[in-house]
C-alpha cells in the first residue's frame, strides 16, 4: 500500500493522460461486473485506450478517487492547463507590466493621494493619456516611508490597482509597505530546486536588456559543457530536454538568479548581501 501516497498514482496517471489526449484502458476489469446496469447514465469501462475528446467546454477534467482502509475517502477534480503558446516568429515586443509607484507620510494619506491619481487619469481630459505616461511621471514624485506599487499591462487594470488601494481593498496588482530605516541595505534571495516553471524568465529575456545580456552570457559559457540550449529549454521548444531533469533545472536556476540581480543591479539596486 503508498499509505500517506494513496492516490498520488491516479493522479499521475489522468495528468499523464491530459497532455497526451489518450484515454488509457481500464485495467483489471476486462470484464463488466453484471451487477452493475451499464445501460444506464454515461459510465463505461474502456477496453483498449481512446482518444480523449474535450467535452463542449473544451477542457479536459477528470475526478480522482482515493479510499483509505480506514474507510477515509478523497476526491480530486483535475483540468487541464491552458495550452502553452511557443514563439515561432521571433521574441514578442508587446508592452510588459508597467509600475505606478505611489507614497505618502501615511496610509490615510496613500489612499487618499491613491483616489486623487485614480480620478485625475479616468478623467476623460487625460484619456489620452498612456499607461507608461502616467508611470514615468509618478517617478519625479518625493519619495515618503509609506509606498505602494500597482503593476499591471495596461491603463485599466492599473486602474483597477489604484482605485483598491484607495478603497482598502486588496488587488494582486497592489503591494504595498513601508521603508525601512535601517543602515543595512537589501538582501537577495535565490529559491533553490522545485522555484521553476515552463516560460520562467522569458517574458523579461525578450523585454530587458540587461537581463537579456545576462541571460546570452550565461548560455555561451553553458554551450561548452553542455549539449542543451538554455532558451530552448526555457522556452519549451520541440525537442528540448525537460526543464525538471536536475542537471538542467540547477544551471537554469543559477542563470535566471544571477540574471535577475544584474537586472536589479541595473536599476540601481546593490545587494548588501545574497542568500540561497
């Protein structure tokens, strides 16, 4: 028995058969039980493997049974992820996330001084009045102890941002906190193993620069060791090994973290110490 595991190899099994489309074959149960009436309802035994066809959501989801000898039961609902788009054309040049920096002496005050930016750029004088415009002006403001970062793609969704803040309401967009005073300046740290995704990091090779610059760098000294591409893997391109083999996943890590503090570094930011 897998004991605290229980149920962990169906779960495996239904993901396995989301990303290849394929209903795999009942196991153990060649024959129908007669005293089930299979004539009845939708449930069937599969006797040989089929394709998985989305229902008319388009989604597949599958539920996964776990009985315990103790008679505790559980059940888990999958759905498949959105399928992931690869670049063909070359990098996108689309409009990254853009930040609106706001602070104020309190957190009456950012609110306030929250609802003020929220009216004056709604307004429909300032309609024109782009997403980045409104950012690169915000950074000539006096910087106070409390401060707020509202980051979004485009001018509504940071709006949305601006008017949470400014009604107390949390928004995913909006962090907010107050600086410290301390001598010590900031400290990087960098996740270890299980931090990774497929497209980590992409998004910013193909937007910054600095970070791109990083990134190039870090694959030209990998090329003489290794016979994998580091934007291939990253990017998920046909054919490349997968990013969750250790041997990659650890100098994938070590460039996107080392990148990351040159991108910092660029902006200004000197770390007092790393950790990780």
């Amino acid at each position: 028995r897998t004991q605290a595991a229980a149920g962990v190899a169906g779960v495996i099994k239904m993901v396995m058969a989301m990303r290849h489309g394929v209903l795999p074959r009942t196991l153990h149960a060649d024959a129908p039980s007669p005293r089930v009436d299979w004539s009845s309802g939708a449930v069937e035994l599969l006797t040989e493997a089929r394709e998985w066809v989305p229902g008319q959501s388009g989604v597949r989801r599958a539920g996964v049974s776990s009985f315990g000898i103790s008679g505790t039961n559980a059940h888990v609902i999958l759905e498949e992820a959105p399928p992931m788009v690869v670049e063909t054309t070359g990098p996108s040049r689309a409009v990254s996330a853009v930040p609106w920096v706001l602070s104020a002496k309190s957190e009456k005050a950012l609110a306030d001084q929250a609802a003020r930016l929220f009216d004056h750029v709604s307004a429909d004088a300032h309609a024109t009045a782009t997403a980045t415009d409104v950012g690169l002006s915000l950074t000539a403001r006096t910087v106070f102890d409390h401060r707020t970062v509202i980051c979004g793609n485009d001018r509504d969704t940071l709006l949305e941002g601006v008017r949470a803040l400014a009604r107390g309401e949390r928004n995913p967009g909006v962090v907010s906190g107050r600086a410290s005073r301390a001598e010590i300046g900031p400290v990087f740290v960098f996740p270890g193993q299980g931090s990774q995704w497929l497209g980590m990091a992409v998004d910013l090779w193909d937007s910054s620069p600095a970070f791109a610059d990083s990134m190039t760098a870090c694959q030209e000294a990998f090329s003489a060791l290794v016979d994998w591409s580091l934007t291939d893997v990253l990017r998920g391109t046909p054919g490349a090994p997968s990013l969750d083999r250790v041997d990659i996943v650890q100098p994938a890590l070590f460039a996107v973290m080392v990148s990351l503090a040159e991108l910092w570094r660029s902006h200004g930011v000197e770390p007092a110490a790393v950790i990780g």
